[in-house]
C-alpha cells in the first residue's frame, strides 16, 4: 500500500474506533475519554495491533493534547487563575511530597536506593490531558476546582521537570545544580512571563491585528501564538501543552470578541482522539505480565492512587469537603508522563524490567480510575 | 533536540511563514495561496532548507488537502454539479487530449517515444487544490464555471489515472488492458456510487444521527465519512482528495442544519497551509538548473499553459469566453500531480535526469502562473 493509504487507514481507524467507543461509554454513563482510550489499548499492540505508535501518530496524538490545552486555556482568565493561585501551591507541592514519600518508602523495603527513589519520582507524573477533557465535557471549566487543577497542573509540570532532571542525573551518579537552578527559573520566569505580560501584550497588538487582510486574522494569529509558545515551553524542557495552555489563557480575555473558542474548537475535536486513542495504543498489556510483580504492583497502583487523594486532598481542603474530593481525584491520572518517566527510565538503565512493569502499570490504572471516578463526582447530587 | 521540539519548530515555521507571506500577497492584490506556496519554496531545500518533506510534514500536507475539498464539496450540491456534467466531461477530456497531444509532438521532434510519451502524460495532471482555494478566497465556488472545474477535476482524476497507468506499464512494454480496464471501472463506479446515492444514504441515517449522544455527533461522522471515502478512492487508486470531495458533496445538504461548514472551515484554515506550504518545498529549483534544457523546458511550460487554455477553454466556450477563459486557466496548475508524475517516471527510469527538470519545472510555472492569473480575471470588470 502507499504512504498515503496507510496513512489514512491509521486515522480512519483510530478516529472512527475512538468516537465509536466514546459513544458507547456516553450510552454506559462513563466518560467519553475513557472510550478514546480503550479503543486505542484494542487498536495497539495489545490486542488487534492495527496501529502502531509512530512518528506520525504521535505527531498528530502531539497536535491534539495542544488545541485540547489551548481551548481550556481560551475558557481560563489569568485573574481567576491567580485567585486560586495559594491552593494550586499547595495541591501541587502536596501532591509531589506525599506520593514521592510513599512510593520511596514502600519499594525501600525490598528494592534498592535508586529503583526506589525511580518508582517515587514516576508516581509524582500528573496528565493533565485527561482530567482537562473531563472537566471540559462536563462544562465545570468555569468551576473554582477547575481552576485549582489547572493551575496545580502547571506548577505540577516545573516541578516534575525538576524530578526528572534529578532522577535522570542520578544514572550518571551527581546531580548538575547549576543547570537545574538554571531550568527551574526559566520555567518559572516564561510561565510568570506569560501569564502576566501575556493578556496586556496581546491587547497592545489589538489594533494591528484588526488591520491585517488575511480573513479570520485574530484566530490566524491565535494559533501561531499557540504553536509559538508550545516550541518556546519544549526548549525550556516543559512539556509543550503549558506552553498552549498559557497561550490560551493570554487570549482568553478577546475569545469571544473574536470567536477564538468557536474557531478552537472543531480542530480540537478532530485532533483531540488522537491523542487519547495513541495514548490507549502506548499502554502494551503485552510488557506488563511480569507475574513476579503482581503484589508490587498492586501496591504501587493503590499508593499511586491514595497519595494523590491526600497530597491533593488536604492542599484544597479549605475549598470544602467535595471540591477537595473533586481535585485530588482529578491530580490522580499519570497517563503519558507515567509511560515517559518509565521509558526514561529503562533507557538510562535505571530500573529492571520488572520496575518498568510496575510503573507502566501504575500509570494504566491510574489513567482509567480517573475519568469515571471523576465524573461521578461532578454529577448534581 | 527531542522529536516533539523538532515537529513543533516544523509546524510553526510553515504556518507562520505561510500566512505572514499570504498576508504579504493580498496587500499586493495577489492571492494568499501563492504566497503560502512561496513560503514553502522559501524555507524549503531550495533556500533557506530549514523544512524537509518527510512522513509527518507529507502526512499534513494530506490532511490539509483532504479537508479543502471536504469543505470545497459541502459547498456544492451533487445536483447543479449533474447540470453541467456535459461541458465538465467535454472540459476534463479535452483538457486530456490537447495537452498530451502538443507535448508528445513537441517532445519526439527531437526525443524518444517513451521520454515523448511520458511528458505528454505528465501534461494532463491537473492540481484541482490550488484553483479550489483561489475560487473559495474569491467567494465563487457557486458559479457556473466552479461547478464545471470542479467536476472536470474528478474526471480528470480518473482519466489521469488510467494514463498514468499506461505510462507505468510502459517500463514492462506491455500495457494490462483487463486490470485496466477494471481500475477504470471501480473509479467511475465508485464517484457516480458516491455522488448518486451518497445524499440518499445520508438522509436514510440522520435520525439515527440525531439519537447519538455524542456532543456534535453530525459533524463527527462526516468527519469519518471524509476520511473513510478519501481512503476508499486511495485503495481504488484515486487520489485521497477526490475522496473527500464527494463525502463533502454527500453532505452537502445538510451542510446548514448541522452547521458542518462551520465545524470544518476552522480544521481547513489551520491545515491546509501546511498543503500549500509543502507544495512550495517539494519544489526543489536546485534540481532544476540543467543547463542544456533551457530551451525545451520553456516550449514545455509554454505548451502546458496553453494546451489546457485551449482545451479546456474550447470545452466550456458555451458558456461564454470569459467563463471559458476562466476554466482554462483554472485547468493550469499542475501542482503536487505533475510533481508525483515526475517522481514516478524517474523512479521507473523512464526519463533522464533532464527530463525529470523539465516536467518539476512545468509544474512549478503552471503552479504559480495561474493564482495571480484567475484572480485578474475573477475581478468584477
């Protein structure tokens, strides 16, 4: 077959297979993500192998998590972000420290230094994708909870990059404080930078933009800020979706003045599945059946789960009872960033193979907990 | 740098170089494509080589195509494209004929048969992209003369087809005239299948469309149907775009009441640059300076604008000469076709390496002579 028809073979199955499920999960009262991704675990190498994580795939699967961060950024005013902004500290510190702690405890017991702290720093993964798009499908965006997770999610994403930086240095055996120093401000910097300066640049530009002849010129613009912003947050070393979050909410304030959410959205809903369905195909049951493992990880997934409920938890309880329920819940999906860390992992040579299992299996149970537990949270009682 | 760095540096640098230089062509009254094209040859091989066409970037450029004619078809009803079929039919198969006729006989005056054969074949490509956008820019795309390129560029496309499936065979020396005969048949069937009974089978599903419980779930599943068809014309051996012209014309009725237009234009808008942009790369002018072929690439070039002027113009003079001479140069570009043709004769060792110049640089001329062209002769007298 040529390029082009296994090309289209791949998006047609996975766009198709994905909606399909996602109608089938809305029918079952489940959320429609939780389809995306099962349809994409029965395309993967798990099951049917019909598709296969590639350049391409995860190119567009890349596309689609950008426009589903640029449209929640496009809902989310930078003030009402900043109002939460003391919980969203806490969530986010709480919910590194507590699930680092029990992680590094519990594999301490019978696992050795690194492995442990390895296995630690992978349960501290946040994936903001999945708990956005649930918040979105609901319509609580505008939700003070909503906010709290998105802005804990950014913080989240620095504060893993630091993880990172400190676990991966530990193969090679000393940790390069400079250049971590160096890292860490710049994240900090660009996201304070943007956040800020953002909305009062973009209404500095207004009267240039509404000159241009090139039609639907605000949204042109909108996208090249989105795509800007996104390379500039993967230079820095931050995952590229901050990057389109923050360029959304620098925009947030002219969305409808310009029909930015309007124009957002249907690319969103086409690119979106891609990424979910890739993110189902990357999950390989395949390399998870370590049977030496099973109570290990069963451990790990059940720790993965209750540290991110307390960390969380406790970091929001001021919101009330509830919306703390609501956030830790929503913090609880590794997705991605769990199957990053743990690839990171096996290629420094960190972990064993059975290790890997373990991580890779912490980040599928917490990815398909989420969005059901979530949503039945958020139902009116 | 990582692949995601890579992949974002590529699509931000196409995208908005592509629409600064689009904005740099409308303010000079030329049209936006041209200068999206010109970016591509800008940043591409020939220049700046700063973007390489490679799987993702081709995978894009696709998609993009795919959804201009999807939005291209919603805009046009099945009916008023029967109402000219006649002069679409005289149009497509005239616009085979002279073409391949002048340059064959151009060519053998001082060629071989096979190079001869080969180049006439490569002048019967027509790129129905490029004159699409220009006519959707301009708001015409529900005249008369629209419907009669459009339809000719489906026959064309089937028509082209089967030519280049002789020239292909004439590496092996001997043409297969039952397989051709069946590639003819499944093409025609498939288009009168699809543009027939396509509108029916619509209206036979929309109240099962409107039970599902998938937000916007009309949308979604013209979504499939594009790119479900689009595959289908890949596996007939049509081009993907052809494809998604007719499910865009199966939906096209509906196209109002489930606000499809709406949903796909934003998709087209952010895609399709990547088309146009990738078009203007692949055309590399480095491998087109042969020296010795100065002379004979410019009678070619010549030829393939005015072979398509008159046979295409000469198949529409019914509907007056400035219709006509509309549908002629709209008939022009060559584009991504001629390109592919090219490639496929210097796969198969048909042709030299200075033959090959010529038909990459036909296509160029043709490519960016007729946008600023029909958009002089679409401007209101």
């Amino acid at each position: 077959m040529t390029d082009s028809g296994k090309l289209l073979l791949e998006l047609f199955l996975m766009f198709s297979s994905g909606k399909l499920l996602a109608e089938v999960c809305e029918r079952l009262r489940q959320p429609a993500v939780l389809g995306e991704i099962l349809a994409g675990v029965l395309l993967g190498p798990s099951a049917l192998a019909l598709i296969h994580p590639n350049v391409m795939t995860r190119g567009l699967a890349e596309i689609g998590a950008i426009f589903l961060l640029f449209t929640v950024g496009l809902e989310t005013r930078p003030h009402e972000l900043l109002e939460v902004g003391g919980t969203a500290v806490l969530v986010a510190v709480l919910g590194v420290i507590v699930p680092f702690v029990l992680g590094f405890v519990y594999m301490k017991i019978s696992h050795g230094l690194v492995e442990s702290i390895f296995v630690g720093a992978a349960m501290v993964a946040t994936s903001v994708g999945i708990t956005a798009r649930v918040l979105a499908d609901n319509g609580v965006l505008a939700t003070r909870m909503a906010r709290v997770i998105l802005g804990a999610a950014v913080l989240d994403d620095i504060l893993g990059l630091i993880v990172l930086a400190v676990v991966s240095s530990l193969s090679t055996g000393q940790v390069v404080y400079l250049q971590l120093g160096i890292v860490t401000v710049e994240a900090i910097g660009f996201t304070l930078l943007i956040a800020f300066l953002g909305p009062r640049m973009v209404r500095k530009v207004r009267p240039t933009v509404e000159r241009l002849r090139t039609r639907n010129s605000a949204f042109i613009l909108s996208v090249i800020l989105c795509l800007g912003l996104s390379l500039a947050s993967v230079y820095i070393g931050m995952a590229a979706i901050i990057g389109a979050f923050l360029a959304g909410l620098a925009m947030a304030e002219h969305s409808e003045e310009w029909r930015l959410r309007e124009n957002a959205h249907p690319i969103m809903e086409f690119m979106t599945p891609f990424f979910f369905v890739l993110l189902g195909a990357e999950m390989n049951l395949r390399t998870v059946a370590h049977p030496g493992v099973v109570l290990t990880a069963a451990v790990v997934c059940l720790l993965a789960i209750v540290s991110k409920l307390i960390g969380c938890g406790l970091g929001s309880l001021r919101l009330g009872w509830k919306p703390a329920l609501q956030i830790g819940v929503g913090m609880v999906p590794r997705g991605e960033v769990g199957l990053i860390v743990a690839a990171v992992g096996l290629g420094l040579h960190t972990i064993s193979d059975a290790i890997y299992s373990v991580v890779v299996l912490m980040s599928i149970v917490t990815t398909l907990f989420a969005p059901p537990v979530l949503r039945l949270l958020l139902r009116r009682p």
